[in-house]
C-alpha cells in the first residue's frame, strides 16, 4: 500500500537536514562559526545527514505514492 509522499519521515528528514545544511552555510558567512572550525561544523552536518539517511531507509517499510 502506498502512503502519501507527506507521511514520509524519510522526506521531511531530509528537508529539515537540508535547512540545517543551508544554516550552517549562512552562519559561516556572518562569522558565527570562528573559520578554524567551520570545516568541523560541515563535516558535522555531512556526516548527520548520512546516519540520518541511513537510519531511515532501514525502517522505511512502505513506498510513497504521488
């Protein structure tokens, strides 16, 4: 059975993980992050997303319809 595309945690992870990526762009641009930690702050935000992913795909049981 397929669920709407609105019900997928893996979708709105990733957008939330998108907002976050983009975040951290905006603050490294506004100094925020001091520019010796700002490659920590991305490889951070990398790997987060990666796990993230990768949790959900292996508790996503059912397909997303249109």
């Amino acid at each position: 059975m397929l669920k709407p595309w609105w019900r997928s945690k893996t979708i709105w992870a990733n957008v939330g993980m998108a907002l976050v990526a983009v975040g951290t762009e905006f603050l490294a641009l506004v100094e925020f992050i001091p520019p010796e930690q700002q490659f920590i702050a991305r490889l951070s935000v990398t790997a987060f997303i990666a796990v993230g992913n990768v949790i959900l795909r292996t508790v996503t049981y059912e397909a997303i319809g249109r």
